[in-house]
C-alpha cells in the first residue's frame, strides 16, 4: 500500500463520470473525497489500480456545491417564527426535508415578531453542521422589526421598532442575544442604523438592507458602514426611479468601497419578480445574484390557510398572500425549482444558475473557504444533478444523506 495511509486512515471515495463545478466552469474530471472534504488526488501516490475505497459512477451527472439558503421561513407545516417548546425538533425536520432540494446549509428566518418570540426561539437553536439528520444551521437570518412602516410588506406593523437607544442595546432588548445570528435586516433610513450596521458587521454579523424606503445615498452610507446584501431585490422597497434609483442602485454604484461586492437576493419564482427585472438585476451585477426560496411554512403543502410569524396567510395556486388581502409574503418555491426558473428566465449558463446557490451565498456569509465550491480542502457538501437541473442526490460531509428513489 502507498505510504498516504500515514497522513489519514479515513477511507478515500472517489465520484467518476462526472462533470464537477470548478473555477466558474464544468469541468471532467473526477472528484476525491476523505475525512469530508474535497482531497487534492495530486497530493496522493496511486498504485496501478488507483486508490479509492469507495467508488460512486456519477453516469454523466453534474456535481456542484451544496446549496444554501439565507432566507426560508419554514416549510412542510413548520414556522420558525412560531415560539414553541421545542423549536429544534420542527427546524430539523424542515432541514431534513430540504435536503431533496440540494439544500446543504440554510439561515432560518424570523420574521418580525414580538420580544417574547425571539427571546424564546433562539437560544433554542444552535449552528450545526449538517448531515443525515438535515442540512446544517448556519446561525439565524432575523428580519426585522428594525424596518419601514411604508415597505413592512408581509411584517405586522404592531411589532416594528425603531432604534430608540441610539444602538446595539435595541437589537438585545428586542433579541435577547445575537448568539447564533448569521444576518440581520433592517432599513438603513432609520435614525441611528448607520452605527448599528457598523457594530453588527465588526461582530462578523451579516448586515442586509430591505423593508426600506431608503434612497440611494442613504444605501451607500450602510454599505459604507458595512452592509453587504440587500432582502429581495426589488420587493419590499422603492421602485427604481432614474433620478434616485434606491436600493436598486447599489447593483452599480460608484461608491462601493473597492474590493467590496454587494449581494442581494432574489426570489425566483416566476411571481415575485418578472423575468425581465431578474434579466436587469443580472446582467446588471451578476457577481452579487443569491437566490433565496423565503420559503414559508405552505413550501410543500396544498392550497389552504396556513401562517407566517403572527399572522395568517392564504395559498392560492403558487401565490402567498397575507390572507384577506394581495400582499404577497414569501414563497412556497424550493431553491431546486429557483435554480431552474432563474436559468430559464436569465438565459445564464449552468454554471451561474449553480453558484448563484452555492458559491455566492458561501461568499456573502463569508464562509467561502469552506463551504459554497468544490476546492481542495472545502466541505465536501455536494449535490448531483442532471442537465436539467433536477436533484438526483445530496451528500454532506462525503456521505450520500439523500438519493432519488432512494
């Protein structure tokens, strides 16, 4: 045997007859994995007959990063915004669940809620990496109550909050603690955000703009003060407009700091955004494209009334409506069916329809040396795939935690 056994005892799989995203593009080649990361096999001595324990035959199918969803409310019947006594038993069966979408890593979203829910939900959940059990947590996305009055959107306007105290002594009064916070969104117009964004970001805290009537200059300055991302472009926040173009104008402004990407999210789901603004947005900054479900709890259930947060909402064909009115509130999309869409609808390659899942969010959350591509030394988190983009088989972590027809 070749003397590699003395840097690890953990069993090589190797994936063959595969086409592997890497470096922007498909590529043929196979790939390595031990101890749950992507091995470099230049780094290995092969005897005659190669040297892998396990050997799966991909038969033609595409690998690509797991994917991962910085907001999704919920799903099949569970509400992460809905305090309970065991919150952790009804994220992981969501978690559970979305792994037939490809999903390997998920931000649970709040939605605007009430003190007592926050205080009561999230000490409940800690970041977890994924595996058989579920996709892992990669620590809470809370939006809200920090938002517009105008923009609440979906978001009860009873609990919205402003930043009274000039500072982060509002986000512990309304949280409770920013334990196991990945990202927060508020809107940047609000009296005293710019110093919240700004100590937020230095404790490594996603900070993203939305639910706002913020123009553009007011944009800039969080950005300035280190917001990064921006809730569903174009929901939930002024029209572009030439004059001031808002938000929306982050995706080509001048005052970016250099080196700086913004991100923004984008619903792909034939509803909230008509093809051609996908089209605008991406042609416009592809770099900064995440694609999030904001799945709710009706993701994977039939039309009827369920609930978001506080309140009730109405499923209508692939519509959510707070119930009794028109306002749309999340999705019922799954990330599988936002890479399609966003693919058929942009008219972008394979390869920007995946990273769009995997590598952009992985970059946003700042976790991109290991998780997000297929690297040497990254998680081995992976999905494979078909030409279509149809799941055909999550792994994390190396191990197959789901397969069709399994």
């Amino acid at each position: 045997m070749p003397s590699n056994r003395s840097v690890s005892d953990a069993p090589i799989t190797q994936f063959i007859n595969c086409r592997i995203l890497r470096d922007h593009r498909l590529q043929r080649e196979d790939l390595w994995v031990r101890d749950g990361r992507i091995l470099d096999p230049e780094k290995l001595f092969f005897d005659e007959q190669g040297y892998a324990d396990k050997r799966v035959d991909c038969e033609g199918s595409i690998i690509a990063p797991g994917f991962i969803d910085v907001q999704i409310n919920g799903g099949y019947g569970i509400d992460f915004s809905q305090p309970s006594e065991d919150v952790g038993s009804g994220l992981s069966f969501v978690a559970k669940k979305i792994l037939e979408h490809g999903v390997t890593s998920f931000c649970p979203t709040l939605v605007t809620s009430p003190p007592h829910v926050y205080h009561k939900v999230l000490p409940q959940v800690k970041v977890h990496n994924g595996g058989p059990h579920g996709a892992g947590v990669l620590g809470f996305h809370l939006e809200g109550p920090f938002i517009s009055v105008e923009k609440k959107g979906a978001h009860p306007e009873k609990f919205l909050r402003t930043f009274r105290s000039g500072g982060i002594k509002d986000l512990i009064e309304a949280y409770g603690s920013l334990d196991n916070v990945a990202m927060v969104t508020l809107a940047p117009e609000l009296a005293s955000s710019q110093s919240v964004v700004r100590e937020l970001s230095q404790r490594g805290i996603t900070v993203s703009l939305g639910h706002s009537v913020a123009n553009l200059s007011q944009a800039e300055d969080a950005v300035q003060h280190g917001a990064s991302f921006i809730t569903h472009l174009f929901n939930a926040m002024l029209p572009f407009h030439h004059r001031d173009p808002g938000i929306v104008g982050l995706l080509t402004s001048d005052r970016v700091p250099a080196g700086r990407t913004v991100y923004y999210g984008m619903i792909a789901d034939g509803i909230h955004t008509n093809p051609a603004a996908l089209r605008i947005a991406h042609r416009a900054h592809p770099a900064g494209l995440v694609l999030v479900t904001d799945a709710i709890t009706a993701m994977g259930l039939p039309p009827g009334r369920h609930t978001l947060g506080q309140q009730e909402v109405e499923i209508q064909g692939l519509h959510a409506y707070v119930a009794g009115t028109t306002t749309l509130c999340g999705s019922i999309a799954t990330m599988d069916m936002c890479v399609r869409h966003f693919k058929q609808a942009s008219g972008c390659s394979v390869e920007e329809a995946l990273e769009a899942a995997s590598l952009h969010p992985a970059q946003l959350l700042g976790i991109c040396n290991k998780k997000g591509n297929l690297d040497f030394g990254s998680d081995a988190d992976l999905v494979l795939l078909d030409d279509e983009l149809n799941i055909e088989a999550t792994y994390i972590s190396g191990e197959q935690v789901w397969g069709k027809g399994a």
